[in-house]
C-alpha cells in the first residue's frame, strides 16, 4: 500500500509536468496577449466561423491560435484543462475539412472522451500514461466534419458528484466566482466555456453531468436521449452501467452555438460512425406562432428550490404567460421515487467497479466516498438507522434511501428495471393526460456550491437526476444571476428532510451574489429539436422583456 501511494503521487506529479510541459512548449504567439484580430476571432458564432473557413477567408489556424490563448488564460484563472493537444492540433487545423459543417472550429472535450496518443484518466492515476491507441467514433465525427479536438477538460474522479476535483490535475473553479465549483462532472467544460475558452465543447450526463455545470456555470446544453448523441469508444469510470442511461451531450457558450453544433454533429449521419446511435436525422420545428402548454415542477416535494432558483423559473413562467402560452402547475407522478429508484439502479454493484482504479491514499469525491461509506455499511446497521430517521426523525425520505442503499443481486436489479420501466409509463400517461408540450422546472435546487459542498450535498441531484431515468430530452439556459439581498433563505427557513438540510448546509446568498441561475426545459424521449426550439422561444422571451442573460466577458 506505501508503494502503491508513492506510484500514485509520482503519476500526479508527472501529469502536471506534462501538462505544464506542453503549455510552455507552445510557440511563442500561444503566450502573447491577444489581438484585436484574436478577439474579432472570438467574439464570431460558431456558423460565422464555419462560413469563414469554407469561404477561405479564415484560416483554421488563425482560429486555433486564438482559441488556444484564451483556453490558456482559462486554465490559468480555474484550472479547467487536462490534456493540452494544441500541439498536435495545429497539424489537425492545416489538415482539416475546410468544406466540412464544422470547418476549422476549435471543440473541447470533456477528460472523458478518446484521442488516439492522449490519455483519458478520468482523475484517476492508475490510468495516467495510457495514451488510447485509436479515435473514439465521436472524435472521428468531428475530424470528418473539420472540427479540431484542441483541448480536454477536468472532472471529479469517479464522475459522480457536482465539483470537479481529483488528484491528477487539482481542483476546478468556477470563474464566476473563485471559491465555488463550475459543476460537474463536465466541471472543466462549463468553466471554459464560461470564460470564453471554447464555444462548443463536449461532456457527458448520468444525473446531471452537463445541466448542473451549464446551471452552475452559466452555460447552455441540451443532454440527449439515449443512442442520439455519439457515444461508444470512450472510456468512463462505470463500464457497464446501462439501467441509468449515460448520454454525450454537447454544451456551448451561446444557444446559437448549439443549434448550429447539434445541426453539423447530425448531419453527418452519426449512426455510420457509431453502432449506439439510432438513424434519426435532424428534424425541422417551427413553434413560431403556436400556443403551446408548459407543465412547471415548482418543487420535487425532496429538496424546495432556493430563493435564487425559484426567482429565476418564475421569470420564465412570466414571460411565456405573457406571450400567450399556458403555464400549468404540475404534479407529476412523485419525483422521489424516481430519486430512489434511480439511485439503486446507478448504486447497484456497491459502487464497486468505480473504486477499482483507485489507489491507497488517493483523494475521492466527499460526496462519492459518503455514499461509499453507506454502501459498505452492514444492512443491519442501516435497517436501526432507518428506523430511527422514520420513527424518531420523522424523516420518511431519507430513511427510505438509506435502508435501500445497498448492492442488488441481479434478481433485485431486474426488479428495479421493472420499477423504472413502470415510472415511465406513469409519466407517459401523465404527459398525454395534461396535453404538455414542454416540462420546465429548475436545474438544481441551489446556485453553484462552494468547493467541499458535495459532501453534505451529493443526494440533492433530484431535478436533473429525474430525466436520466426517464431518458427525456432536457435543456438548460442560463436566465439570471444570484442576487445577495432578493435571493435570501427567510429567517424561519426549516429544512423538510436530511436531504434538503445538506443541500442547503451551503446556501448563503450574500457570497453567491453574481453566480448564474439557469432553467431545465423538458421534451420527451429523443425531441431535442424540440427542446432547442422551446428554448429560442424562452430566451428570445426574456430579451423582449429586456431580462436576457448577460455572459461573462474577460478582460484578457
């Protein structure tokens, strides 16, 4: 064990050399400050971008050398990257598809994503200087369409939690806000594409691996249905695991950006490169001029939204009512059974197989290492622990996860498919029954937490968590912004539960002041067009109302 704690600090040390290593062997212009020509560069859409390369009067080069500065001064200010490619991207840029829908723009790509030569460590240093040997489907994609790979992005080590921290490359920050997560797991991406490093980047969802980073970070996304978005070829810390669909998804720093990515990333037929994915080419919706009916989760009856995150769903609320549209309050088939149900599916192998890799004394997650340590606690002893938060407590939902916190045997999954697959049809017969076209509800209960939050709040992922295991289409745009004195607890807040204590265990609007606050737009199985079209619809809302999203812009 001493040797294998020695091997793990010397493979961390080594990583953040290379990674230094490869930043200081750039070619000078890659430290310079940048240009009037680097910031007319970056201020382009990723369409005007894409129509420049192909007209010939851009230079893919050109392009990645201003992304690569920004991406740089990103790093610097949140220490958001993991594996530096500009090297090698240079050549990609020269060599690239300049007639491609994606024709020299520079992508991010969360740690997780495989890049023939480049490690995919995921935090882990068990895994560092494993360079994978051959492009994963989705990165071939991207090549064909003349994107370039220039960068990869942190994440917590096993995945699971909303902070991005791990060992190998250190702890990721929000640039909002120094001393809060950029979310996670794609923490990295949102915190790029946040600071104006990227524009496009890619990451993945579980329980809410992308909506939480674009809520946290004030970015936008749209997490996919299962078998949509290229997926196979990548490694992740759960092989294996498909009762929770984990979904790539891409997140972007403008809406348009996204359309125009999910529109290239579609239009090369991403089923021919990746046997997961279904053949469903990119549909045309037009909402224009239509009344639509939005069902509004105000509270999952487990963890009440913040002050900040109602103030901001309430916005949305106003603004579609005053465009003509129905806004209805919805009660949904009960959101804390999806939470429980969920949870054993994801939790079935004890939480086993995402400990394998890890090394004695290496750092994991607080939130993850809680829920391992009650998995590995004698049933027993949970069953007491139960009882006592039932009958003593009162607490009927946390005893409910605790006294289930335990690894199944497969009988016990199989059932617990069955209990998923019986949830969906509960939410399919309520969807049909109240006419929805759209479900919007909050991202996360709070803004973004403070570094170490996760420990007392990894079980509140309810209201992202909720559409992974009903594999709907779910979008998440930013809105507004924490304000210190509107967005205060009231005095007599009491907490309903364990689960909302430790979610708000952190909540202090006065430091928050300035963080994003985004909103969840909801469509069902495999209707991401239809999710972007509602929020163009959102967004395009609030800016007749003059409340649109204001994002942040650097100095450098």
């Amino acid at each position: 064990m001493v040797l294998e704690y020695f091997a793990h600090r010397r493979a961390c040390a080594a990583k953040q050399d290379e990674r230094d290593e490869r930043i200081k062997s750039l070619p000078a212009e890659f430290h310079a400050p940048l240009t009037p020509s680097d910031m007319t560069i970056l201020q382009r859409s990723v369409a005007e971008t894409v129509a420049g390369v192909q007209a010939g009067t851009l230079d893919p080069a050109d392009i990645l050398t201003a992304y690569g500065k920004k991406a740089l001064k990103a790093h610097a200010a949140t220490n958001c990257l993991t594996e530096i490619m500009i090297s090698e991207a240079l050549g990609w840029a020269k060599d690239s598809n300049k007639n491609g829908p994606l024709a020299g723009m520079p992508v991010s790509l969360k740690d997780t994503a495989g890049v023939a030569g480049f490690d995919a460590c995921i935090g882990y240093s068990a895994w560092a200087f494993k360079p994978l040997q051959k492009d994963s489907p989705l990165v071939r994609l991207l090549r064909d369409a003349g994107a370039v790979p220039f960068v990869k992005t942190n994440v917590p080590i096993t995945l699971l939690s909303f902070e991005s921290f791990n060992d190998v490359w250190g702890r990721s920050t929000n640039p909002h806000g120094k001393n809060y997560a950029p979310g996670g797991s794609t923490g990295g991406e949102a915190a790029l594409l946040a600071y104006g490093g990227s524009r496009i980047g890619i990451g993945t969802d579980v329980a809410g691996s992308v909506r939480a980073p674009a809520h946290y970070s004030g970015v936008y996304t749209i997490k996919s249905s299962m078998h949509r978005f290229p997926k196979a070829g990548n490694p992740t810390s759960i092989p294996g695991q498909i009762g929770i669909p984990a979904v790539y998804s891409p997140m972007s720093r403008t809406l348009a950006d996204l359309e125009t990515f999910w529109r290239a990333v579609m239009s090369m037929k991403p089923w021919e490169y990746d046997y997961s994915c279904i053949p469903l080419p990119w549909r045309e919706v037009d909402l224009t001029g239509k009344k639509l009916r939005f069902g509004v989760i105000w509270d999952d009856g487990v963890v009440a939204p913040s002050p900040a995150c109602r103030r901001a769903l309430y916005e949305v609320t106003s603004v579609l009512r005053a465009e003509g549209h129905d806004v209805v309050n919805l009660d949904p088939p009960s959101p804390y059974d999806a939470l429980k149900i969920g949870a054993q599916i994801l939790f079935a192998d004890g939480l086993k197989v995402v400990q394998r890799p890890i090394r004695s004394g290496e750092t994991n997650d607080p939130g993850a290492l809680e829920a391992i340590r009650a998995l590995r606690l004698p049933k027993f002893v949970k069953k007491l622990y139960a009882w006592y938060l039932r009958y003593i407590r009162r607490d009927e939902l946390y005893a409910g996860l605790v006294e289930s916190c335990n690894a199944k045997t497969a009988e016990e999954y199989y059932d617990l498919i069955v209990q998923r697959e019986g949830y969906r049809s509960k939410w399919f017969d309520m969807w049909n029954n109240e006419g929805l076209d759209f479900v919007l509800t909050v991202p996360n209960a709070t803004p973004a937490c403070p570094h170490g939050g996760m420990k007392e709040g990894y079980k509140s992922c309810g209201y992202t968590f909720l559409f992974n295991v009903l594999d709907y289409s779910a979008g998440v745009l930013p809105v507004t912004h924490v304000d210190g004195e509107l967005d205060k607890l009231p005095a007599k807040f009491t907490a309903r539960n364990a689960i909302e204590a430790g979610a708000y265990a952190t909540y202090d609007s006065a430091p928050m002041h300035g963080l994003p606050v985004g909103v969840q737009v909801v469509g069902r199985r495999l209707q991401e067009e239809h999710v972007l079209e509602a929020m163009k619809l959102i967004e395009n809302a609030l800016q007749k109302e003059g409340k649109a999203y204001t994002l942040l812009e650097t100095s450098e």
